[in-house]
C-alpha cells in the first residue's frame, strides 16, 4: 500500500514538472519542447538514480527548491553570457587638433599635455588648427564656430615691412608724438628720391647716418645689408630702407635684441596678451660703431639666430642665464643689478606693441567681418595669433620696433627654447578656452538660426495704418531687445574675463588695460586710427568703438533698466491716445504690483491672419528703385547704373565681349527692368511661409485639443517648406543675375554710351595699357584704396540683394556670402586675385577655383551672378584707371595743383595719382568727331612709375 502511494505520489509531481525532476524523468515526459537551457538547467542537478523518500513537510521542501533554482538561475546567466555578446562603450570624444599644416613637434606634445586628441592631416572638423604659413581667407570663411586657427586675415598690414612702414607713416603724420617707437623707414623704389633728400640734408648739416636695406617680405636675415652712403642703395624693388640705429645697448659687449611673444585672441573686440618671458638674442662678435671697414660684418649687427648661428663663436647655452641666446627674465635681472627701472621699460615695451596692433585693427576687423559676414559682433573668435615682436633697446633705454613676425620659429635647438616656447604654447591653448561642447553648442544654434529666418516675420512699424498705440509698444520692444543684447554681452565679457584670469598662465593682458587712464588713451587713438584709414566708416565705427570699449553700464544696471521696460509695458504707459488705455483684457499685474486674475469671458473666435495686398508692394518695390537709381546716378564720381539700356551692337562692340548673361548661361541683352513681369511674385521670401504658420496657430487653438490636417502639412512637414524656400531662392536668385546683367560702371561726367566707348577702346588697346594698368591697380594703389575699388561694385550689389529679395538682414543670405568670397577672392595677394582675371588662361589661382575646392553646392545661377560681379569689377577698375589719368591730366594743365578723388556711390575715395595717358594711343582713328575732341590721339604721354 505505501509502495502504490510513492509512485502515484511520483507520477503527480512528474505532471507539475517540478523542477526536482531528472533527466531520466524528463525523458519519460510527453513534453517536445524542452530548449537547451532547460537541459543545462537541470543537467547541473544530481541524477535521480539515487532515489529516496521524499520530504513531508511542505514548506520546508520549497524553500530548498527556490534556492536551487536561484543558484540554476545564476549558472544559466553565465552559460549565456558569452553567447550575446555586450555592447561596446563607446569612447569618450575628445577635443581634435590638426597638426597638418606645422612642422614644430613642441605643438603636438604640449596638445597632447592638455589632453587633446591629434586628428589626420585632412580632417576638416577638428576644433584646433595650427598651421606655419599663411592661412587663404577662404578657409577661415568656412570655419565653424567652434573652430580655432592661428591667423587672423589681414594681419600682414604689420608683418610685411613695407606694409608696416606705410600704416605707421600715415599715422606718424596725425599722431606723431604717440608712434614715434619706429625707425624712419622709406619704401622702394617709390620713396627713393624722397631718401636722396634726406641725404643732402644729412651732408649740409655735416652728419652722416648708416642704412640698413631689408626685403619686403624677407626673414631670418636674408638679404640685409648696410650702406653708409644713401646714394649707392639700389633701386630695387620689395625692399624697404631704415634708418640704423648705431647706438644700441650692449651686454657683456655684444648687440642684442629681444624677441616677444604676443598673443591676439580676438579683433572683435581687440584683445591683446604679453607673454612674460621671451628670447635675448646677442650677436657672436664686440659691437663696435658702424664704418666702412665693418659695415660688411654680418655677425657684428644682425642679431638674427639663423644669422650668427654659423659663427664658430656662437654658444648654446645650458641654462637660462647663458650662451648666445637668453631668456628676458634674466635680462631684467641684469637690468636690476645694475640699478635700472626694469618694470617702466617692460611698461614702455607694452604700450608699444598696444599701439602697434591699434594700427592694425582697422585692417584687421574689415577682413575678419568680410570672412564672416554672419558672425555676430562680439561673438567667439574663430582666429587667433601669436606674433613674434623684434625689439632693440637703445643706450638711454629706449625701445624700437624691428619688425613683427607672424610665423615665430618654435624650434626647440636650445634648453631655454623648450621651457620658454613650451610654456608658451600650453597657456596659449589653454587660453583660448576650447570645450567639447562647442561643437553641439553650434550645431544647435545653426538650427535655431535656420528655423528663426524660416519663419521670421517682418513687420511694418511706418505703414499708415498702425496706431500711436502700436509705434509706441514696439518701440518698447525694440528697447527690451536691446538690453537684452546688452546684458548677454556684458555676461560674456564678463565670464570671459573671469575665465582668463583663472587661466592665463604667464600671459598678462595688455589691451583693454586695467588702468582707466591709459584705457581712455588707447581707446581714443583706436577711433583715431579708424577716422585715419577708414574715413568713409570713421562715424559708425567709432560709435561703435565707444558702446564696445567704454561701455559704463554694469550688469545690475542693465537688469534695472530691462524691468522699467517690462513695467511700463504691463501697466500700459506706452499708450498715450484717446481717453483712456486700450480696450481689453487687463493686464496680469495691477498698478500696486499685486497679480489678480482676469474673470472676463474668453474670445468667441480666433484672429486669422490676412497677407496684405500686392499693389502696396509693386508701388513700394518702384519708389525703392525710384530712390536707388538716383542715388546710383550722382554726377561726378564712377557707379553702378541700372537704367534702360538699348540692345543691339555697342560702337566699338568687337573689341571688348559682352559678358552679361540670361538665366540659362547664355550672352543677352535686356530691355526691361529687372522686376518687370513678375507682379505677383512680389512678397517677401518668407512671407507665404509666415501666413501659413500665423494660420497653424490660429487653428490650433480650436478646443479640442486635436492637429488638424493643415497643422500637421505645416509643422511636420519640413521637407515641403525647405522646398518651396529652395524654389523660392532660386527664382530670387535669377531675378539677381537680370539685374546685374544690367548693371554698368558710369564714368563721371559722360553718357553710357561714352563709357562703352571707353572701355572697348581699352580693350582693343590691351598691350598698350596692360603694363600701365598693372603698375597702377597692384604697385600705386595701397590695400585700403584697392578694397574702396572693389567696394564700389560691392555696395551697389548689396543694393540689389536688398531690392530683389525684399529682406532687412542681407548677411544671412547664402548668395550674399558667395558673392563675398568672390569679392575676397578678388582682393586676395594685394590684388593679384582681380588682376588674374585680365589673363585669357585660366590657372589655379582662378576665383572659381573657391568653388571647386568647397564642400558648398553652387547653382548655375550663382555662378553666372559670380561671372557678371568679376566682369563689373574688371570694368569698374579700367574706369577708376582712365578716370584718374585723366584727371591727373587736367591737373598738370592747371597752375593751381591739388589731389583728385573719385568717389563711389557710398561716399568712399579713391586718390588719383598717376601719370596721365591718353586713351587712344597714335595713329587710331577715333568714331565721330565729339570722341575726337574727348580724346586727343596727336600725343600719348607714359605713366611715370
């Protein structure tokens, strides 16, 4: 009877397939899907062929069978661990430097000190650039924001020494008691008669002066020689002449300079650091006073390391304090032993180099907002630079300016190179406060950007219909946008003042000073300078310059102000109309300043947005081109014409091909003014898109909490929008290349038809004007006057841009900063960029080259508006040319001499002062006689150099 009972016992837990069963016993099992983890599970079970009497108690038993099951459980976790195998972590980013473009090893170990990850040569999405020569501007253009490089554009208005010495003689004219720390220097050969005068000067007064000769654009000593006698300097071009200075200090007997190390993080604003420590560089032979018999040795006067390291005299040093080559730390010691004021010389060293990038900054801040038209002021860098300042200090403790070097050496020959450029470098990066998450940072502000101009709204504040009421709240708003702008700028400054105070190693900021008296100083020979080189800007800029740099406001202030503005706007003092405020609902906050709630009832319907009629446009778009073709058609100075112009071949036509294209890349002429037949095209480019979403809001505040299918074809459909923003663009920018087909440069004082004239006589006459147009445009012409040339093309098709696309910010537009490489492209090496335009073959140094190398998708259209701007500039330069020959002709006619100016349409100048040439040269025969009379063809006078 107890045998019957276990095995019906044993044949009721088989059932239940509890887990205390066999292998033997699963066998027996009607069960087909036992899985290979079930076999593992019970496999690792004692076999049941040891069979026993089963427990009694209950709950004891079960107590034993959960922990073998968690024990089973935690063996079958480890059987399947190797099967599926476990997601990598995915390493941490790290902040990439590129070290493609620089040979100096010291650069990649400090980079990798700070924890930087050095990236391949051709990757273009690192976030540190450091590159040895010079860097093109269209590179720095298509840099992101979160990227760094170490040039700045246009800083080679201070490192060429011909350049150099151009800016500081303009500036020594007005202000010659605060630039007077610079050699008198002359440039050749254009300034060589004025050094012969010199000369003669120096023999009556019985002295005698020692020249030294530089290259324009040498370095480490190549090239330089010294004359006694001014007369035997040759006049050879690229070179620049200085006057020596013979009465240097000495130490231990030998000459010595010493080299500097500065660092500019930004030009928008200006800031500027002074390395604390820097290069003694003596010379390997006794100074002795400069003569005939030793003005040949090169190891006596030149400083230069490259220079006196190949004398068998030189020394490497094996400390700080020793050897041919020092550190300026022990040089201020030695100054201090032998009782001189260290500190006001190194204060007299900073304000110098101050001074030196104030003349710069004019220079520097033009190219740096044409590179990145859409950066806004006062926004993070993208460039920074460190330069190498060269200066001597004479026997009454007098500091001069050599030279600044914008690609200082950083090799590591010597001890003291390696602890003084090393330390260099890391707090240089250290500086310029680089962060993983810039990156993200900008990806995210470009979206928002692109998603504020998708359906930016542009309102009307002058229309007749808007109300005292309505001009007055938004000039509110208008305020509160303001200081709003103005206390996120001074939180910027203000944490990045506290950022580099932290962490500006063995740097000291020289600019903005901490003293306010030399602040005020700097800040007033910084408008200075502005008024002195950019006198068409001088204005603005310096308002500018005094809101940016003398800006007294503090934060508390700027947060005081701002709640004013929001008080008055929610108490409705902004209203000033009628009997009493606007009806509606009351605002949330009573005049006490206690919130009470409204209890009136809501609005029975919802406002619906209506776009306004498209006559009011046509007749705003013709007096817009009403006002700009008058302002286009001064009399008197070179411009942009857009009136009617008559097809059919020009007199003179086969000499010069007509490069004005229609939409589809082909040669055409065009009656109608840009903007005819397309009436109903009129609105705005964002305008439609605008209705559409005012209209999603409207609709979306039905009740019932639902999108409705409009809603949904709005908001979520992305993809439509940017498509009908992408047709709009591209018929917006057709629209540009028929205007600009229109367009032509006037000549002051003659008919279209004359100018015409003029310019195919040119073309047909190119071997003779060639040379003299070359000598003009790349040797007479300086950077700022050859920029005003080209800004005249420049502004009148930023009138167009503004005309065509009916929009107030033209930065942001994507055809606006093409045109802008192309205008920078045309600017670039002095002017060679716009000169190889001239030439027949087309070379890499082409300006569509900017393209070809670009990650940017160019249309057809954009291309040809490209073609017409450079074929406008071509034209625009050929009559600057002949203007100012001809005006320099009218003025040797005259007793009274005086200096002649062309002047855009935007009030910019340009000097005439070249040899006058006549435009036809012997032997032509002109068209009619009133062209005969213009232009005389019996003499042809050569332009002087």
């Amino acid at each position: 009877m107890i045998r019957q009972q276990k095995v019906g016992l044993e044949r009721s837990m088989m059932q239940g397939m509890k887990p205390s069963s066999s292998v033997s016993s699963l066998a027996s099992t009607d069960r087909q899907d036992v899985t290979l983890s079930s076999l593992m599970h019970y496999t690792r079970r004692p076999s049941a062929t040891a069979t026993g009497p089963l427990p009694q108690t209950g709950r004891r038993h079960e107590d034993r069978l959960d922990e073998k099951q968690q024990k089973m459980a935690d063996a079958d976790d480890q059987l399947k661990g190797p099967l599926i195998p476990k997601k990598k972590r995915k390493k941490k980013s790290l902040i990439t430097v590129n070290l493609g473009g620089t040979r100096y090893d010291i650069i990649r170990q400090m980079s990798e000190k700070l924890g930087y990850a050095v990236a391949k040569d051709d990757d273009p999405n690192s976030y540190l650039f450091w590159n040895d020569c010079f860097v093109a501007t269209d590179r720095i253009s298509e840099m992101k924001s979160f990227q760094r490089i170490n040039h700045f554009p246009g800083m080679g208005e201070i490192t060429r020494k011909d350049c150099l010495a151009r800016n500081m003689a303009k500036v020594q004219k007005q202000l010659p008691e605060d630039f007077s720390f610079a050699p008198k220097t002359w440039i050749l050969p254009a300034d060589h008669s004025l050094l012969l005068n010199y000369a003669k000067d120096l023999r009556a007064k019985k002295k005698t002066k020692t020249f030294i000769i530089k290259p324009s654009n040498g370095a480490q000593g190549h090239g330089i020689q010294l004359f006694r006698n001014a007369e035997k300097i040759p006049q050879s071009e690229h070179f620049i002449v200085q006057e020596y200075i013979d009465k240097p200090l000495l130490m231990d007997g030998y000459k010595f300079d010493l080299r500097l190390y500065v660092l500019v993080t930004s030009c928008d604003p200006l800031r500027v650091f002074l390395f604390d420590d820097g290069l003694v560089r003596l010379s390997t032979e006794k100074y002795l006073a400069p003569t005939e018999a030793n003005i040949s040795h090169s190891f006596m006067h030149l400083t230069n390391y490259s220079v006196n390291k190949h004398n068998e005299f030189y020394e490497k040093g094996e400390s700080l304090s020793s050897g041919s080559k020092r550190s300026v730390q022990f040089f201020r010691e030695y100054l201090r032993q032998n009782d001189i004021n260290d500190g006001l010389l190194w204060q007299s060293i900073g304000d110098m180099i101050v001074k030196t990038l104030i003349v710069s900054e004019p220079h520097l801040l033009h190219a740096y907002r044409m590179c990145r038209p859409g950066a806004a002021p006062g926004s993070d860098s993208v460039c920074f630079e460190v330069l190498g300042f060269d200066v001597l200090i004479d026997r009454k403790l007098r500091p001069w300016l050599l030279e600044v070097n914008r690609s200082p050496s950083f090799g590591t020959d010597e001890r003291v190179d390696y602890d003084i450029k090393s330390a260099l470098i890391e707090d240089t990066i250290r500086l310029l406060n680089i962060k993983i998450s810039d990156k993200s940072r900008n990806m995210a502000a470009q979206k928002a950007e692109a998603r504020k101009r998708l359906f930016r709204q542009n309102k009307r504040t002058d229309g007749p219909d808007i109300t005292e009421y309505e001009k007055k709240r938004q000039s509110i708003e208008k305020r509160k946008e303001e200081l709003k702008e103005t206390l996120a700028r001074i939180r910027k400054v203000s944490a990045r003042e506290d950022y580099e105070n932290r962490n500006r190693g063995r740097f000291r900021r020289i600019f903005p000073p901490d003293d306010k008296v030399r602040h005020e100083r700097y800040v007033q020979l910084l408008s200075s300078t502005f008024g002195i080189f950019m006198s068409g800007k001088a204005p603005a800029m310096q308002k500018e310059i005094q809101r940016v740099y003398n800006n007294k406001l503090k934060e508390v202030d700027v947060m005081d102000m701002l709640a004013e503005c929001e008080a008055d706007e929610k108490e409705g003092k902004y209203y000033t109309g009628g009997t009493g405020k606007p009806r509606g609902p009351k605002p949330p906050y009573n005049t006490t300043g206690k919130f009470h709630y409204n209890h009136s009832k809501p609005l029975q319907s919802m406002p619906v947005s209506v776009p306004s009629p498209l006559e009011n446009d046509d007749e705003e778009d013709e007096e817009m081109e009403d006002e700009e073709t008058e302002s286009m058609s001064a009399s008197g100075s070179p411009s942009m014409g857009r009136h009617g112009y008559h097809p059919g071949k020009r007199p003179g036509s086969s000499g010069r091909p007509d490069s004005r294209l229609s939409n589809d890349g082909t040669s055409s002429t065009f009656n109608s003014r840009p903007n005819s037949g397309v009436g109903g095209l009129r609105s705005r480019p964002t305008s439609n898109m605008s209705a559409v979403n005012q209209r999603s809001r409207s609709l979306s505040r039905t009740g019932n909490g639902k999108h409705t299918p409009l809603q949904r074809s709005t908001v979520q459909d992305d993809n439509f929008l940017l498509s009908v923003v992408k047709e709009r663009e591209d018929e917006l920018t057709r629209k540009t290349l028929v205007a600009l087909n229109e367009m032509r440069i006037k000549f002051p004082g003659k008919s279209d038809q004359e100018a015409e004239y003029i310019l195919d006589k040119l073309h047909e006459n190119w071997k003779f004007h060639k040379p003299r147009i070359a000598s003009y445009w790349l040797v007479k012409l300086d950077s700022i006057k050859r920029r005003k040339v080209i800004d005249i093309v420049r502004s009148n098709v930023r009138a167009v841009l503004l005309r065509t696309w009916r929009v107030s910010d033209v930065d942001s537009l994507k055809v606006y900063r093409i045109f802008n490489r192309v205008f920078n492209r045309l600017l670039w090496s002095h002017g060679q960029g716009l000169w190889n335009c001239f030439s027949s073959s087309s070379n890499a140094t082409s300006w569509e080259a900017i393209f070809s190398k670009s990650s940017e998708n160019i249309c057809e259209a954009e291309l040809n508006c490209c073609r017409r701007i450079v074929q406008l500039c071509r034209d625009c330069l050929l009559i600057v040319y002949q203007f100012a020959a001809e005006a320099k002709s009218s003025q040797s006619n005259t007793p009274h001499h005086s200096s002649v100016e062309d002047q855009s349409s935007t009030g910019q100048s340009i000097s005439a002062r070249d040899k006058s040439v006549s435009l036809i040269p012997p032997n032509t025969q002109t068209m009619s006689q009133k062209y005969s009379k213009l232009y005389p063809t019996t003499r042809t006078q050569s332009m002087g150099s």
